[in-house]
C-alpha cells in the first residue's frame, strides 16, 4: 500500500486501534508505577507508535522480532497478551518472562518475539543470529530489529551491519531515530546526523522515513520487507520523537517545554484520526467504540496481573547459572 493510496475504512481502524491499544496501555502503566504496582525501570514508547504499529503490520507470523527496553508497544502489536505483559511489569509468574524481567525484558517465543533487551544495541547481533539461523536452513523469514539513534554510536552497530551486508541475511532494521540518546541530542554524539547515509556506506538498501506517520512507515516497511525477502538486508530510519522522558527515572531536563510541544503537534494519533475523518472512514461512535475495548483490554490485564502469584522464594536460584552448573 503506497502512502499515496485511500486509506480503506477497516485498516485505518485497524492501525488507530493499534496505536491507541499502546498509547492507554502505557498511560495506565504510569498510573501503576506511581502508585507502586510496578516497579524497576520503565521507559515509555508513548509519541512513538506509529513505528511500531506500520513496522510489524508489514510482517508475517513466521518473521522475528527483536526489540529494545522500550518495547512495551512493540510486544502488544506482535501479539503478546496485555495480560502477560502486565502481568510481566507485576512481577508475577504469569509473566511473559515468569516475572523475571519486568519492563525491559519481555519475551514471547510463541509470537516470535525475542526481547525486550536492556543493553543499548544488544539486540543487533540477536538479530543477526536468528537471520543467519533461518538463511541456513532455507526458511524464507524477515527479522526485523528495533533499536534506538544511540546504538548507531555502538561497536556492534557496525560489526552488525558489515556481516549482514556481506552474508546477505534477511534483517530489516529498524532505526527509531527519537533525537536523543537517553539525555544527550543527536548533534552532540553524531558527527553525521542522516543516519541512512551510514546505513547505505555498508552497501545496503536504505532511507529515511517520517515515523509519526503511521501511513509512511507501513508502506516503507512493506517496501523494504520485500527488500529482505529478496535477499538484501534493508535498514529504515525512522525518524520520530518521544513525548515523555527516557525513563521514569528521569528529570527530563536536557530538552525544552517547547520542542517538546512542537513535536505534538506531529501526535500520529490525532495525525491518522484527522486523515480517515477527512476521507470520511471514522464517526465520532468508531472512536468510542475503539477506546471503550482498549479501555476493557487494559482493566482485564490489571485484574489478571493482580490475581497472578509472586515466585516462591525457594525458587528465586532457578534458571540461575553459575559457573559450569545450573542451580
């Protein structure tokens, strides 16, 4: 589907349902967090779910999915259950991850979903496993690898990119370009801000894409799956911006009230709403039909996390390894 294309009714419902599921799931996470449900770090994706939501539209079932520490939207889009992953944030065994890695470290293998990973570009080489796993056994799978600006500035970005390139393994990847690498803009660690242009030096397909526009970034993912299904690895920039600090942890001080304001202007929610009621697909009661389930979804994963059970602490060494044995 080209961004040039009408929207039809039901997808473009589709994709504001996606992304209002992500948006009112980490709203209510931060009403959770203050009020101690859930605790650890949490860094929220919120402003940015028009990447995740167009990205993983343009995937199949059999495609992988690496993710950062900021993949609470990308797990609920791939489709991991709101109730595991809030469950995962309780720290309860009904987890995703037996409620071992909370925020950070969701992992679903039944969706195909391989983290949730807290090291800065720790996933790129993940990535380049699974790719290089399915090439040899002649399996025609994309894995699509999210990570953020700041692991551009990382040793494993490049050795990932250089060995994708040369043994042409099926990854896309995806670069969500927020501006900031935790606290430090863009300018002030990049000597080469278009970061597709590093992404091009290793031979590979690769450009720049508005990521507040849902619209764009399906149709460049779905451009570039094609890419990596012929064989070629393919990296998208996609350029968006967080609305909220990097985690809850932080004072957000290295950015003004201004810029901030200025980039939600750009909201690719309200973005995508307006479109599909300029081309008259969406009434005012699709909209309350759409938040009335989101707002059902969230309040049943709540009560599924709050019922869940903590790990016994005699079990707290299981899955623990220890130099040459496992507890």
């Amino acid at each position: 589907m080209s961004a040039e294309q009408p929207l039809e009714r039901d997808h473009g419902l589709h994709l504001l349902s996606q992304m209002l599921r992500v948006r009112r799931f980490e709203e209510k996470c931060v009403e959770l967090y203050s009020a101690a449900k859930i605790r650890g770090f949490m860094h929220l994706y919120i402003g940015e779910e028009a990447v995740a939501v167009g990205a993983i539209e343009a995937l199949e079932p059999d495609d992988a999915v690496v993710a950062t520490y900021r993949e609470h939207g990308h797990a609920l889009v791939r489709g991991v259950s709101a109730g595991a992953i809030m469950a995962e944030m309780y720290g309860k065994l009904e987890g995703c991850s037996r409620g071992r890695g909370g925020s950070m470290h969701l992992f679903d293998a039944a969706t195909r979903f391989y983290g949730g990973n807290a090291i800065v570009g720790g996933g790129l080489p993940l990535a380049l496993g699974l790719a290089l796993a399915d090439k040899l056994q002649g399996r025609e799978r994309v894995t699509a690898c999210f990570f953020g600006d700041g692991a551009v500035a990382e040793g494993e970005f490049h050795e990932s990119m250089n060995l994708a390139a040369l043994w042409r393994l099926p990854v896309l990847f995806c670069c969500e370009n927020n501006l900031y690498a935790m606290g430090t803009a863009i300018e002030r660690y990049e000597s080469e801000t278009e970061l597709a242009l590093k992404a091009a030096s290793y031979e590979m397909p690769a450009w720049s894409v508005d990521g507040m526009d849902v619209i764009a970034v399906e149709d460049a993912a779905r451009r570039a799956t094609a890419e990596v299904r012929g064989g070629m690895p393919c990296f998208l920039e996609l350029r968006t911006y967080r609305f909220r600090a990097h985690s809850m942890y932080d004072p957000d001080l290295y950015r003004s009230k201004e810029e901030i304001e200025h980039y939600k202007q750009h909201d690719p929610i309200p973005g995508l709403t307006g479109r599909l009621e300029a081309a008259g697909l969406v009434t005012a009661e699709d909209i309350e039909e759409i938040e009335r389930s989101v707002a059902e979804e969230i309040e049943v994963a709540i009560a599924f996390a709050e019922a869940g059970t903590l790990e016994p602490v005699e079990d707290l060494e299981r899955f623990v390894y220890w130099e040459g044995t496992t507890a």
